[in-house]
C-alpha cells in the first residue's frame, strides 16, 4: 500500500458466511472517523460482490485487497 496508514480495526470474519461478513463491516464503519481504515479478513466467497455493494452505497473505498489462501484481506478507508 503507498500511503501507509494504521489499520484501526481488525473484523475478523473467517468462518461467518453472508451477510454477517458485511453487517460486521458495517458496524466497524460506523464507528471510525473519516480517513480511518479497516481491515476486513473473510473466507466467505460472495464478500467480495457484497463488500463492493456495501462501499458503493456508502462511498467507503478499499485501498488494499489480497488473497491468501481462501482468505480475503480487504484494508477500506472511510471516506464520508
């Protein structure tokens, strides 16, 4: 990631199958502040759709995504 930033929260969702994934996303959104970033770990295969869905609407962006494995590693920053 170029602008490296402290992750202020992990949402470790692994074994959580939708739509637990985005609602804990969610929640862990809506209590940071603006600029303020997540990491979301997940091996639940329809969150990455889900998670685009959910960031669209908000106007959240992912700055980072990488798979490990069966694992999804998603860094979003708020951004309202």
């Amino acid at each position: 990631m170029q602008d490296e930033q402290k992750v202020e929260n992990i949402v470790d969702t692994i074994g959580l199958f939708c739509p637990e994934p985005v609602f804990r996303l969610r929640k862990a959104l809506d209590k940071v502040k603006v600029g303020g970033r997540i990491k979301l770990l997940t091996d639940d295969p329809a969150a990455e759709e889900d998670v685009k869905r959910l960031l669209s609407r908000r106007g959240d962006r992912i700055v980072d995504y990488e798979i490990e494995g069966t694992v999804l590693k998603f860094t979003i920053m708020k951004v309202k």
